[in-house]
C-alpha cells in the first residue's frame, strides 16, 4: 500500500532546500567534532551524577552529522513510526483513494514534509533520536551548534558542553527508562487512531489556524489555542486532545529535566554559563517576521513552553522530595505527572508519594 507522505521525496526536498551550513575550514570542522565527542563523555559523567539515574545497558550511540545527515534520520524516524499508522486509517477508509491520487499526494505532502525539516534542520542543535529504525541515537548537528556559538559570541568550548549536558540527558533518559520510548509510540498511536480525516473539517482548522498564526505575528502577543500549537491543531477531536496532553506531559518532563540539569551542573563545569543561558534564550525567541511566523505554525512556540514548564516541575519536585523522591517519576507511565501537574507540583508529590515532604519528613 503506497504512503501518504513521499519519504524520500521529503528528504531530497529538505536536503535542496536547507540554508547551507557557516563557513568552516576542514581544520575547523574536525576540531569541533572531536570537541563534541569529548564534551559528550565529560557530560554523561555530570549528568549521571545528578540525577541519578543509571543504565546497565551501554550509552546509545553519538553522531555528530550535519543539516542533509539529520534530515535523513529523522525522515527515516518518522516512516518508521508514522507509515504503519497511516496504513491502518487508510483500511478505516470507506472508500480509499485511488493509486494515482495516492501517488500525487504522497508527493504533495512528501514536499511539505521537506521544506519543514529543512527549516528546523538549520536551527536544531541536537536530538535523541528514540524512535528511528536503528534504534536510539544521539545526534549533534555541528554546524548549528558552530553557528550559534559564533552568532551569540560565546566561548565555544563552554557553549558546546552546555548543550551535550542537555542532549546527554535525553540519553540516559531513554536508556535508563527503557518503557518510555515504547509509551511515546503507543500515544502517537493512539493519537492516529483517533483522526478525523474529514475533509471540510481539516480545512476549517487550517484556516483558522491561520488566521491564528498571522494575528500573532501581527500583533506581537500571545498566540490564541491553535496558532501556539501549530499544525497539531488541525487533528483534535476530544479522544486526540486527551492524547495529546497525556504526550505533553510527557515531553514537558523529559525537556525539563533536561534544562533543569543544564542549569544544576552548568555553574561548576562551564564557567561562561550565565552569559550563555542569556544570549541562548534571546535566541530562542526568533528574531525576523518570517520566522516566528513559521515558528508558530509549526508549533515550536509550544515546545518554548514545555521547557519553561517542565523546568518549573522539576525544580519544584525535587525541592519538595529530593532528587531519589523526583525519580519516582520514572517508575511507570501511571508516575508521569500529569498536564495539570505541571504548575502543581505539589500534587504531584501528594499523588505519587502519599503526601507532601514524603521523602524529607
């Protein structure tokens, strides 16, 4: 059965499309990917003992890839996840299309797809890869992080350990929490299961969705429900939205632990970390009309949020019941906070531990 989404058609397109990567000699580049892997050993040491947290299993994998390289994975991640999902709402279909409608759609999607990921893949600086077909992975795109270091006018090797802190983090997340990438694909599942494919639905909410985005970017404000979501407000019905804050939980934690460990450990291994979380979160805003324009639309603006969220979780966890108490949180999917837990940590603890200050009582 053909696919709804060309993958390899998105790839070639992200791979013409995505901005070139700053100019580097070959001396350059080396130095920076040998930096990389170091800094990525001397962050699995700090993270660790921080949080805790252990695997008995080796660390996944490092690449250290550029914007073409990470296109590809992830357009391999996601047909790996995605394709067998989209298969069983095409047999839920009365009347499913046709070979050739299929084959143009797939081609008209497979270019959206493209030119979405060449927009993040000039801006991502690195990523577990939890899904993909080869398994975990750990990805640093090098340009980006050569990029942003230079942009921002920080001490390179301060810069490019601070974020190994961040993605080492995910890591072990994932390694020492081997249910949770299997309950990321369960909710993505669910999350398909529910679709709405109705035509004059989909596009109702495109154009408000629109309208959404443009009136935010006009008006420099806050965005309304659909436009801070992006292009997950299109497929929402009431089975999907319950999907949908079970997975946002989710990813709040996982992000804001991350930055939470970022900020723990960064005082005492990069000495230039208060000018670099500074400079890093003015970054973070976007800067021209056009790209907090596509950054709204594509959701981004949501994910600013869970690491402010998540973070705020953490934090407030761990002062309640110390770190052991926090890591309770990784016992099962039934101790993932929930989405209204997340500005109430308190709740949290009460759920989870029986009472508040269980652990430090």
């Amino acid at each position: 059965m053909s696919s709804m989404v060309d993958w390899d058609l998105a790839a070639a397109t992200g791979r013409r499309l995505v901005r070139p990567g700053p100019e580097v000699s070959l001396e350059e580049a080396t130095a920076a990917v040998t930096e990389l892997r170091a800094a990525t050993d001397v962050a699995e040491v700090h993270v660790r003992e921080l949080t805790r947290m252990s695997s008995d299993a080796p660390p996944a994998p490092l690449r250290v890839v550029d914007r073409a390289d990470w296109i590809d994975v992830n357009c391999a991640g996601m047909s790996a996840v995605l394709t067998p999902l989209v298969e069983r709402l095409q047999e839920r279909q009365d009347k499913p299309p046709g070979s050739l409608a299929m084959a143009i759609g797939s081609r008209a999607t497979g270019v959206q797809a493209g030119a979405v990921l060449a927009f993040v893949a000039a801006r991502v600086l690195g990523q577990y890869d939890a899904l993909g077909p080869s398994g975990g992975q750990l990805l640093l795109v090098a340009p980006n992080i050569v990029e942003a270091e230079r942009r921002m006018d920080v001490n390179p090797s301060d810069f490019r350990l601070w974020v190994c802190l961040h993605e080492v983090t995910h890591r072990l997340q994932f390694t020492a929490v081997p249910w949770l990438a299997d309950y990321m694909r369960s909710q993505i599942g669910e999350f398909v299961a529910a679709t709405d494919l109705d035509p004059e639905v989909l596009k109702d909410r495109l154009q408000t969705l629109l309208k959404g985005v443009m009136s935010s970017v006009r008006d420099s404000g806050a965005a309304g429900d659909a436009a801070g979501e992006g292009i997950l407000a299109l497929v929402q019905n009431p089975e999907q939205r319950a999907v949908l804050d079970r997975l946002t939980a989710m990813m709040s934690l996982v992000e804001g632990h991350a930055e939470y460990v970022m900020d723990e450990v960064g005082p005492s291994v990069v000495p230039s970390v208060a000018t670099i979380r500074r400079r890093f979160s003015k970054r973070r805003e976007g800067t021209s009309t056009l790209d907090r324009m596509l950054r709204r639309l594509l959701g981004l603006d949501q994910k600013m949020k869970q690491y402010a969220d998540g973070r705020r979780f953490v934090s407030g966890v761990v002062a309640e019941v110390g770190m052991d108490g926090f890591n309770a949180v990784w016992t099962s999917p039934d101790t993932l906070p929930r989405k209204d837990e997340l500005g109430a940590p308190e709740d949290w603890v009460r759920r989870v531990h029986g009472r508040p200050h269980a652990i430090n009582a």
